[in-house]
C-alpha cells in the first residue's frame, strides 16, 4: 500500500456535529491516517463540502478513490474502508 497522497482520505465536519465526532472516533480508532477540514476553523471549506456532496449535511467522507459518503453511519464507512483495503 501506497502512503502517496491519494491514499489520502478526508472528512469536512464540525466539533459541533455528533455524526461528525463519532465518524472522527472511528476513523481515529481504527488507525486511519486522514485529513480533518473543521468547517467551524476554515467556513470556506463548506462550499467545497457542498460541492462534493451536493448538500449541506456534514460529515462528508472522501475517499482516495473519488468517492464519497454523506453522514455515513460506522458500518459504511467501515464497508467503504474494508472495499479499499485500508483495514
């Protein structure tokens, strides 16, 4: 496995947000290496969030493949981790 950027995941979320802590407590658990976009830190960051997802609704996941999830539950992400065999 590769450590080049796009191995790179990264989750736009708030401190606020419980789906957003609990998404970050996984990813933090499970060893993953990600980048975090605190949308209170960095408002600008919502509109590439919104972008990607076509909502507003937060977490937003990316994964090195492109792809995306939208206030994923655990056992998404944990699918979505598992199919790019980064767990």
């Amino acid at each position: 496995m590769t450590s080049s950027s796009d191995q790179t995941i990264t989750m736009f979320g708030a401190d606020w947000c419980r789906d957003c802590r609990r998404t970050k407590a996984q990813l933090d658990g499970l060893g993953i290496d990600y980048t975090y976009v605190d949308l209170e830190a960095d408002p600008a960051a919502a509109d590439v969030a919104r972008e990607i997802s076509g909502r507003t609704n937060i977490p937003v996941v990316v994964y090195p493949d492109a792809s995306h999830h939208v206030e994923p539950s655990n056992a998404d992400v944990e699918a979505k981790l598992r199919e790019l065999s980064l767990i």
